[in-house]
C-alpha cells in the first residue's frame, strides 16, 4: 500500500533513516543544499551498496527512475497545495510529502 515516508521538519540539514519499501530496509540519506536551498537524499543498502545518490526532490517526477537495484516501487514528491516549488529546509514532509508507490500498485496502475 503506498504511503507518505516520514521525514523531518525541525530543520535538521543532513539526517539519515531506516525505511522500509516493499518488504526491504533501506538506509534513506537526506541533504539540505542551502547554496541551491534544495532537498537531495541517496539510497543504500544495508549493506552500503549505494542504489540512488544525490537525487534532488522535485514535484511531480519519478524520483527513483535512476536507481540500480533499489526499490521497485515509485518514489514521488507530492506538493498538498498549488505551490510545486522544490521544498524548503522545514517543508520536506509539511508542504511537500515524500510518498512511494509499491510495486503492486504500479503494476495495477500499468495494467489498467
């Protein structure tokens, strides 16, 4: 079932988390750019294969689309008002929701 990945929004710059996406944990590496006041975050495997790295959230795009043998469902940012602007320090998890789609949803989704 797709649900909203927690994220923090205290303003914590750099942080990491264990998530777990379709049946596996994954470490989920978050980055604050204040130069580009921009959210990147990498995923990595337990074991420290990294999967995903430096993805910068964006609205409305596929977050993982680059990821080698990550999670098979989709990552996606979700803006809960009209503003579609990359999300601030404190708004990654208010403004913006980090959500993921499980792979059986895709699959249903393309097969509709």
């Amino acid at each position: 079932m797709s649900f909203v990945i927690p994220t923090l929004t205290d303003g914590t710059e750099a942080y990491d988390q264990r998530t777990q996406l379709d049946g596996v944990e994954y470490s989920l590496q978050f980055r604050y750019n204040f130069r580009r006041e921009l959210w990147t975050f990498s995923v990595v495997a337990l074991d420290g294969t990294p999967l995903l790295m430096g993805q910068t959230v964006h609205v409305g795009i596929v977050l993982n689309r680059r990821a080698v043998g990550g999670p098979p469902g989709l990552l996606l940012a979700i803006s809960e008002t009209d503003d579609i602007a990359s999300p601030g320090l404190t708004e990654l998890g208010e403004r913006i929701k980090l959500c993921y789609l499980t792979v059986d949803e895709v699959t249903a989704l393309e097969a509709s």
